[in-house]
C-alpha cells in the first residue's frame, strides 16, 4: 500500500501499513518504530446509523508480519475506540512520527492541546480551542491546524465546530458526514453509559 505523501522527514523511515476495518470503512494506519505517520480515513465512507450504545467492530484487516509497536499502540486506541471507549482513557497514545510533530509549532501547540482537553463527547468551538492553546485571536489559524491533522480520531478533530453552531468541514469537507457520526455517537454514549465506562466522564 503506497503513501501519496511522503515528506522529506520520513523517507529514511522503514515505513509499515496496518489496515483496519471499522463502522467508518477502511482506516489505513501508516508509521515506524519511531511514531505513527498517518492516520487516513476514507471520507466516502458510509457508517451506518447509530441507534443505541452497543459496541462496534474495528478489526485488523491486513498488516505486515512485523508491526512496529508504535503501529501496535494505535491499532488498540482505534479498536478500543469503537468497540470499549471506556478502555481508551486506560491505553497509552502512540507516539507520532510527523514533520508536524517535529517542531515547537502553534500547529503542534493546538493539536496536542486539543488531545488533551477536549474529552469524548464534547466540542469546542475554532475560537475557544484557540483560547486554550494560548491565543484567543488565532481561530484561523486552529483551523489550518484541524486540516494538518495526520492522525484524525487520536487527535480528535471532529470535535471543532464553528462559533455559530454549525459543524464545520472534516476532511477537507469531504467527510462532514463522518464528523457528524462520530459527534452523534459520541453524545450518544455519554448519554446512555455510566459515567465511569465512558473516556472523560470519570468521577474524581
């Protein structure tokens, strides 16, 4: 499986592929024994609608016969996610291997903030992430950093909306269909499970 974009920070990389299959479709996982690359949705998909809490399958549909671990860490996150939110607050992240990572950016400020503090769930508007990465006149740029997002669901874009309500564009806005299911679901759950089995609602 070929990489359309490759950047130059990651060619001496012995670069492996999983691919998972999940209620999105194929999810296509890329990196090495130093982080993840990308994580690549495919925004045609058509999820099926959720009606209820139950768990959903996410499976390895094919990989390497050597994984490397990082490959392994992200593998479990996307499993987990679908099918156990609970378990995904219990499981480390992955490390990424990414020029976006790579550097003391805004953009690398933003997504990791957005990992960190905005739980299943919830959303937060371009202007209020740019609040809590610092800088409450850079709604723009937050929403540059949403489209140099290399691992979607980990760093969970999805969950930026516009001030007004809307839901704003996902991949590129061509996956606004996806960005509504995951927000969908993820209220769902919230709603319907216990507080303490779902990531981010656990009681101190």
């Amino acid at each position: 499986m070929a990489t359309k974009f490759r950047p130059k920070s990651l060619a001496a990389c012995q670069e492996s592929h999983v691919a998972l299959w999940s209620p999105l479709g194929p999810i296509q996982l890329s990196g090495c024994t130093a982080g993840v690359h990308e994580v690549k949705l495919q925004a045609d998909a058509a999820p099926e609608p959720v009606r209820d809490a139950s768990p959903l399958e996410c499976k390895v549909q094919a990989s390497p016969g050597e994984v490397p671990e990082p490959l392994k860490l992200c593998t479990a996150w996307l499993v987990a996610y679908f099918s156990d939110p609970g378990k995904v607050v219990e499981l480390p992240m992955p490390p990424f291997h990414h020029p976006v990572f790579e550097k003391n950016s805004f953009t690398r400020h933003v997504l990791l903030t957005l990992s960190s503090q905005v739980k299943f769930g919830d959303s937060v508007s371009y202007k209020q992430l740019a609040c809590l990465a610092g800088n409450e006149k850079a709604a723009r740029a937050v929403g540059g950093a949403m489209r140099s997002n290399p691992a979607p669901l980990l760093i969970p874009c999805h969950r930026v909306v516009c001030s007004n309500g809307e839901l704003g564009p996902y991949m590129g806005g061509k996956g606004n269909h996806l960005k509504e299911w995951l927000l969908g679901r993820e209220r769902l759950l919230r709603a319907e499970v216990p507080s303490n089995k779902v990531p981010g609602m656990q009681r101190a």
